[in-house]
C-alpha cells in the first residue's frame, strides 16, 4: 500500500546535497544573457528610444524594443483572461517597471551596462493608482481597448468593457437582496482593505529558449503553466504548438507568481531574432514588480435577525489588478463568488470588479483572493456577534454551509468538512470554558492575551482538464507522464503514490516525468490546489487502464472473468485460487512472447461544469469541489508596543483524504506561516507608482523568529466521491483564516477592531490610542486617572 | 583586470582568475559549476547563498572572489563523502526538512557552524542563528528538528570517534 503513508519525497537526497537541476542552474554552449530596461513612468506613451550607444558596447549583440518587434510577423500580445499585455512595451507604458527594451549581451554584467546606455523619451500621462478612483467615469483609461484571450472555458463568457478601467464586472444575484434587508432586524455596514503583497519564491522567475536544428522553439522555464506556455508563445510565435516545446524541471517555489507567461513570450522572441540560446534571470527587485497580489476593498452589508440568523448579505469587491489583467478577472469571478462567505444566506448579492490602474500587476498569489475576502467577512462576524452579544463561534455554527445546503451561487454543497473544523476550534481553543470565564487582566502588565478563529471556503478552479499517460514497462516499473509542475509542494511523489496503489508496485518503481510538451499531456495549470484532484484523478484513471489491459489478457490465459482477478504485490491472481498467479512481469513477457514492451495507460480528466448566468451567478454545477478551511489562534499583543505575537497558531483544512499525511501536513503549515507574513507586516508600498521597497532588505518576510510559539496542523477528511481515492486538494486551504483570526485575537483582547491589513505595530498603536479618545471622550473627567493608569 | 588566486575548494587545492568585482558566489556557479549555492535577495540578507569560508559561513552573493586567495572554502556539494551524507543532510533528509530545496544548501551549512559553535542549541537560539536563512515555503518547523536531530547524530559520531 502506497496510499495514505508519509512516504519521503522522491527527490529528498538531490535537495539535500544542492543537487536539483533548477532552471537557474542551466546554461549552454553560445547562450547570451538578457537585463531588461524598465519604464520609469506609472502611464505615457514611448516618444523615442536612442539605443545606438548601448549597442555599441563591446559584447552587446542587440537592443531589442517595440519597434523591432512590429518589423517582426508576430502576434504582440499575451494573456490568460485578455491579450493586454505586450511582449515588450510597443506604444505606450502602464507601470513603473512595464519592460522597454532588452539588452541581449555575451554576459549578465555587460547586458546590465548596456541598459544604462538606452535614452527613453516619455510623454507623460495622467495616472490612477487607487482602486476607487480608477472605477470612476472621469478617471484616466489604461488600456483603450481589450482583447479577450478566450484560452479558458471559464473564460470565455467574461465581456470585458472598453473605454473604462473595469475590465470585469461579476455579477451575483441570490433570492431577493431588498427583501432580506427589510426581513433583517439589524444591519451592520462595514469596508475592509488589504494591501498588495508580493510572493517571492527564492527562484526567481528564469527562461532559456532557443531555435533548435528543426527550428522549433524549445524553452525552458519556472513556470506553473507549461501547457499554457506552450499555446500562448504558439500564438506569439504564429507557430503550431508542435513545434514550441516547454519544459520544466523543479522550481525554487511558485505560490503562483510562475503562473501563465511571464517572461517566456519575450524570451522566446529574443531567440528568435538572436538565433542562439537567450537565458533571461530576473533579479528578485524584478520578481517584486512583475506580480503582486490583489488589493482590494470590500465592502460588506449584512442583515441579521434578532435570533442570529444572517439574511441578507451585499458584497462588493474592487480587484486593483494593476496594469495588466493576468488572472484578475479569474479571481474576481471564482473568488467573487464566495464572498458571502461559507454560511447559509437566503439573500445575497455580490458585485466584484476586476480594475485596471498604474500599479505592478496583479494575479494568483497562494489564496487566489481568498484570504482577502475571508478577511472581511470573518471580522464582520465577529463585529456583529460582539455587537449582538453573542458567541461568535456558535454565531458561526448556527449557519454554516454544510452537506445538502445551498451555496449563494445556487449549488448544493458536498463534502464539506466544516462542522467538523468548528468542531475541533472549539476543543483547540477551549472556547466554551475560555467564554465563560471572566477576563482580569493584569493593568500592571502591558502584554494582554486574546484568542479568535475563522473560517473559510474556496471553489477549486473548473472547469479544467488534467491528462496522463502512465507505462508500464517490462520489468514491473512505471513511469507517470503528467505536466503537473513540482515546485516544493511535492507533486511528483503523491502522484506516483496514487499510480503506485493502482498498480500494486511499491511506491520506488514508479517515476513522474516532468513536465515536457513534447511528451507530457495538457494540463490546466499547477494551481488552484487543483492537482491532486484533477491530475490525480487522470493518473488513477490512466493507471486503470494499465491494468484492465493486464486483466484482459491474465483472464484469458486462466479462462476467469476479469471480476475475480485482484492486482496485488506486483502481482496478479485469481481470488480464491492462490496457485493462479502471475508476477506482472511475467504478463508481460506472456503478451509480447518476450521480456520486452511496455503497456500504455492513458486517460484525460474533465469536470463538469455548468457556466454560471451572466446576470447573476447562479449555476448548480460551478464548482466540481469546495475546500474548507479554519484557524484558531491565541495572541499576546503588547499594549507599549502594538507588537503581537502569536502564542498557538491551529490550522484546519479538510482534504478529502489525505494521500501523504505529511506533505498535507506541510502544506498547511506552510500556507498559514506565509499568512502570517501578509497579517502582520506585508505590504507593498508605492509613492506615485514606484514600488518603494521592492527589495528584501525592505519588504520582510517571516523568518525563524515570527513563528508561533506553538503549532498544530489538523487534516480534516470529509471524502469527496469523485476524487481520486476521495482526495480534493490542500496547497491554500489554511491560508483562508489566518488575518481574520489574528483580528478577531485582537479584538478579543484589547477590543479594538482594525480593518485594514496587515496589522503593524504602528496601526495596532493607533487603533489602542483611538480607542482610548472614544473612551475618554465618552467618560469624560470621572475616570481620566484610570484611563491614564492603563497607558 | 583578472587575478589569480589559489585556494581550496571542498578539499582540493585549485586556481582561478578573478576579475576585481566578481562575487564568491558567480565564482562557485560560473567557473566551477557549483550550483548548490544560489543569488534570491543579491543583499546578503536571505541566506540562500551561504558558503562556508575557512569554516565561517559567508554570503557568497557578497562576498568579493578576490578575497579567498589561500582560503579553505566549503559548499554543499563538499559535505557528502564516500561513507555517505554529512550528519546534518542525514538529519534534513530524515526530517524532510525542506519542500522546494532552493533554501536547503544554506541552510545545512548555516546549522553546521551553529552546531559547532554550540553542540546543544536551544529552541531560542537555533532561532537566533538561524534568522538570517529564509525558507519561504516556511518548512521552519522539520529543520528545526532537524537542526535538533543533528546534534544528536554529531554527538553520536563523536562517541564513536
């Protein structure tokens, strides 16, 4: 049995002795090396480039900028939701950072000499930063005019509106919104933000391409997405896929900044132009411009009757998706779509707005905009139960979304482990014994505890489609041919473990081939914790017909039905009749008539799918799976300070089934410490468009020293019937919570309620001296020596 | 204008030329294809870059190649030997101490001089060493134990010795 064991990870000796293959680590013979020259205006139009003395450096092969690109018959722009984004900068600039020209030199240094070298001419236009103001009719107009990629299916009912900065409007329309609120005996407004956040894996975002003898373009890249890349610079390019080829070995990281194409369109033009191997590495200030996490604003209006039952709840969401739409509208719409959050709500309506503006671009980040909208609608639950007097947790369980209850989009939910994560909130943080104990805190002590939880729910990407092909060879091994990309999460070795179980070999004899176009099938993306599911799914399946094949041929030879064959110990026999047995390796030297041959599974997995209405987001079928996520925590703020620390971090997912408890384990330890960073100090900040400390020495993320002090991972296994082995997926799933439950701490111990991430020092200060005025000015001169006595 | 130097590497004595602003760390991955060590932040501030010199750990991204010249230098791919892994990549690998790996070389060479310098770390201060070594995928947790199962497993070698 492969399944269900912590088995180590398949690559475990290489990362100990620094001895993977990563893209960074490649070169070939004649490669040339890339630096790029980036726009230093948020919004203008290019009047000139003079790149005559760049080129004149020794060792400098080429300038490459818009111009040369328009000589070149080539499509110029990309995109997974709309082709906005252009290899290069053609006419016009849209961020601090949009690449302008490529130095193509004989080496890093010389390429990075030549950058200075290039004079650019901007004429300046008016730019928008703020979310807000760029919905506005009057605000300056980024892109004039949109394109539809129309790549994905759950893409392609997106109409994007030209001539404003909206460029996706989702629309969700569940029972009677004005009705809900007359019904309501309470309605509480609230508006919460959340910064842009960066998600620097350690590998930074890195191409090779070149022409080989055939010329065909061969690339290879850090990216999530091979399939995508492949079909998006066949598109550039105007050749057929077959002849680009992408592959990817491990990546230094993901989190979703290697997602869809990145630098890989621009690097495969330079290679064609130079007609030699092109290596572009960006540098990690690089990394922090290219991609960025949504920030949004959310504005939330809930209507609650007096016996705790939410019945209506208004949603609307600004998606500050930066110059270029990449995945925004994505997110907008399938994470839109959960914004009510994960409770049984008669009435809802949600309107979430993907919005261009001037700042870095923005996309999937870990969460894909999850963790933003958990945040909101968790700190209002427990702003309204605090309001109402009562206890949020069971204000919680008293109508969350369980099996058989109607999600806002109009589907019925299955497998949804949230009663149980309520569950165990309650046990892991004591709560009905911590609720009902009086709280004294020590005035002499400024470090005052506090504890709080939230949960929330995700819908897995679909549709989507995952294909495999698995082989078996003659002599009892298999590989896995999958484009599912490994980037840390540990693909390759449950993968394995799902066709090793099937085909009943010990978990060593089986090997995932990594992603490579010219062999691995189509799939989606490396994303959306949608792997296990969906390429898990096609692996089992393609596994299976490996063995219906193997079936086919041992019943004949033993004159049984296929029924009564098991597959077991590398090998088959009839159940009941111990002596009929065959090794596999022998079924395969009895179906060749020699110990040679290989045996080819193959399957392709497709969900269903049933596009959501247009006017307002109802469909049964949107969502093929659900992810249920929680988090409970205890804090210690410091009331000098306005530092917190947490003391117990508690994080919840429900998985389905767990393939390899550890590597789920991992996962969700490893989604909500990345959380942690984006609750307490992540935070990309620009003046006028720049990002101002877009490098690791300014933007900080959690180190050793901003662990909890204790830390517990809790799988949750509600099985889902159509996952393999009951398996749905986990890469985010304890992302969800982590602010809202910090906030919601906070609130807990010192009662003020911040509504803006992340919760820094400075604002946790501001936030007690704020609370300290109200108060003061409420109780005016009576208690002005104890309000003192508490600073 | 290029130097030569003489130093050893992973306990070979070699040569190279080095240009006055080249970096250990170009040196380590251009010219002796060492690739174990890797540039993240270029800021000396990740760790992901950490070489052993003279037995100090040093950020190879930072670090000038021109100054090693009689220098003993250490990198991951010196740490396994014929017997097998080193006690600390025993101790990652047993713990699983990593998810991507990029991190991983800097950090088993950063363990090794906190477990030389102090064989029993406590929590406390395997945090304190440790801080300047970033694993975004945050798999802090195992190399922590990690960090703990190699003292062990030294403090074994050396009874044995």
């Amino acid at each position: 049995m492969a399944l269900g064991k912590s088995i180590r990870r398949v690559e475990a000796k290489a990362k100990v002795t620094g001895k993977v293959d990563y893209v960074m680590n490649m070169t070939m013979p004649e490669m040339l090396h890339v630096k790029l020259l980036r726009s230093t205006i948020p919004h203008g139009k290019i009047k000139n480039i003079d790149k005559r003395a760049a080129e004149e450096i020794e060792g400098v092969i080429k300038v490459v900028t818009g111009e040369d690109l328009q000589k070149l018959d080539i499509n110029y722009y990309y995109g997974p939701a709309f082709r906005d984004q252009p290899v290069i900068a053609i006419d016009k600039v849209r961020y601090v950072g949009d690449p302008v020209a490529a130095v193509i030199a004989e080496s890093v240094e010389i390429a990075a000499k030549a950058v200075n070298y290039i004079e650019v001419e901007y004429e300046e236009f008016e730019p928008v930063f703020q979310v807000l103001d760029a919905m506005k009719e009057d605000a300056p107009i980024v892109h004039d005019t949109i394109r539809p990629a129309g790549s994905f299916a759950d893409l392609k009912s997106l109409l994007p509106k030209s001539g404003s900065n909206i460029c996706l409007h989702y629309k969700l329309r569940h029972g009677d919104i004005e009705k809900g609120f007359e019904e309501a005996d309470h309605i509480f407004e609230d508006t919460f933000t959340t910064p842009a956040a960066v998600h620097l894996p350690m590998e930074q975002h890195v191409a090779l391409a070149y022409l080989d003898a055939e010329e065909r373009m061969n690339i290879w890249t850090a990216n999530q997405s091979p399939s995508f890349v492949r079909s998006e610079v066949s598109h550039v390019l105007k050749l057929p896929e077959s002849k680009v080829r992408v592959r990817v070995p491990y990546l230094g990281g993901g989190f979703g900044t290697k997602l869809y194409v990145k630098i890989e369109a621009l690097t495969a033009v330079l290679a064609l132009i130079v007609k030699k191997p092109v290596k572009l590495a960006l540098t990690m200030d690089e990394v922090f411009i290219t991609l960025t996490k949504h920030a949004t604003v959310f504005t939330l209006k809930t209507g609650v009757t007096n016996d705790g039952k939410i019945v209506a709840r208004k949603c609307t969401v600004a998606w500050d998706t930066g110059a270029y739409a990449d995945i925004g509208p994505r997110i907008t719409q399938k994470s839109g779509f959960t914004a009510a959050g994960p409770y049984d709500i008669p009435h809802v309506q949600i309107d979430s707005y993907c919005v261009y503006t001037n700042n870095a671009p923005a996309g999937a980040f870990r969460g894909f905009g999850i963790p933003q909208l958990v945040w909101a609608y968790e700190s209002q639950m427990d702003i309204i139960a605090d309001k109402m007097g009562w206890d949020p947790l069971e204000f919680r369980k008293s109508q969350v979304l369980i099996e058989g209850k109607e999600h806002a989009t109009g589907q019925i939910m299955n497998s949804i482990g949230f009663g149980e994560i309520l569950e165990k909130i309650d046990d892991r943080l004591d709560w009905k014994t911590y609720r009902s104990t009086a709280k004294q805190p020590d005035q002499q002590n400024p470090r005052i505890r506090g504890r709080g939880m939230a949960i929330g729910l995700k819908a897995v990407l679909t549709p989507s489609i995952s294909g495999a092909v698995v082989t078996l060879f003659a002599d009892g091994s298999a590989s896995v041919y999958s484009s599912t990309v490994d980037m840390g999460q540990g693909s390759d070795t449950i993968l394995g473990q799902i066709a090793a179980e099937v085909l009943g070999l010990p978990s060593d004899k089986v090997r995932v081939v990594h992603p490579d176009t010219d062999v691995t099938p189509y799939d989606t993306i490396t994303a959306a914790s949608r792997s296990t599911f969906y390429m898990g799914n096609a692996i089992q399946k393609a596994a299976e017909d490996v063995k219906r094949q193997l079936f086919e041929f041992v019943s004949e030879y033993y004159e049984v039905s296929s029924e009564e064959l098991e597959l077991k110990d590398e090998a088959i026999f009839v159940r009941n009749e111990p002596d009929k047995k065959l090794a596999i390796t022998e079924v395969i030297k009895k179906i060749f008539k020699m110990p040679a041959g290989s045996i080819i599974g193959r399957y392709v997995f497709e969900s269903h799918y049933q596009s959501p209405d247009p006017e307002t987001g109802q469909s049964d079928d949107v969502a093929i799976f659900w992810f249920a996520g929680g988090t409970a925590v205890e804090i210690e703020v410091d009331r000098e300070t306005g530092k917190i620390d947490i003391l117990n971090m508690v994080s919840l997912g429900d998985v389905g089934k767990a393939i390899n408890p550890f590597q789920v384990h991992q996962q969700l330890y490893g989604a909500a410490i990345m959380q942690i960073g984006q609750a307490l100090f992540e935070e990309c900040k620009y003046d006028h468009g720049q990002m101002i400390n877009a490098s690791m020495a300014d933007y900080k993320v959690p180190t050793f020293k901003d662990l909890p002090a204790r830390s517990e991972t809790i799988i949750v296994e509600d099985p889902h019937p159509e996952g393999p082995f009951g398996a749905k997926g986990v890469g985010e799933t304890a992302s969800f919570g982590v602010q809202p439950a910090i906030a919601n701490a906070l609130h807990d111990a010192l009662g003020v309620r911040i509504k803006d991430m992340p919760l820094t020092p400075e604002r946790v200060l501001a936030a007690i001296k704020e609370a300290e005025e109200s108060s003061n000015s409420r109780q005016k001169v009576s208690v002005t020596n104890e309000a003192k006595g508490e600073r | 204008m290029k130097r030569q130097i003489q130093f050893t590497l992973n306990g070979k004595p070699v040569t190279a030329d080095v240009a006055p602003h080249e970096t250990l760390l170009d040196l380590l991955r251009d010219t002796f294809q060492l690739t174990g060590a890797k540039e993240t932040c270029g800021l000396g501030l990740c760790g992901v870059c950490t070489v052993l010199v003279s037995g100090k750990p040093v950020s190879g991204c930072l670090h000038f190649a021109s100054s090693i010249d009689g220098e003993e230098i250490v990198t991951i791919e010196g740490l396994e030997t014929e017997e097998g892994l080193h006690p600390i990549q025993e101790a990652f690998y047993e713990q699983k101490a990593f998810q991507c790996g990029y991190c991983t070389p800097g950090m088993i060479l950063m363990a090794k001089k906190l477990l030389e310098e102090n064989p029993n770390p406590t929590e406390d201060e395997i945090k304190d060493y440790m801080v300047g070594n970033i694993c975004r995928c945050a798999s802090y947790a195992q190399i922590f134990a990690a960090i703990q199962e190699a003292a062990s497993l030294l403090k074994q070698e050396k009874v044995k010795l």
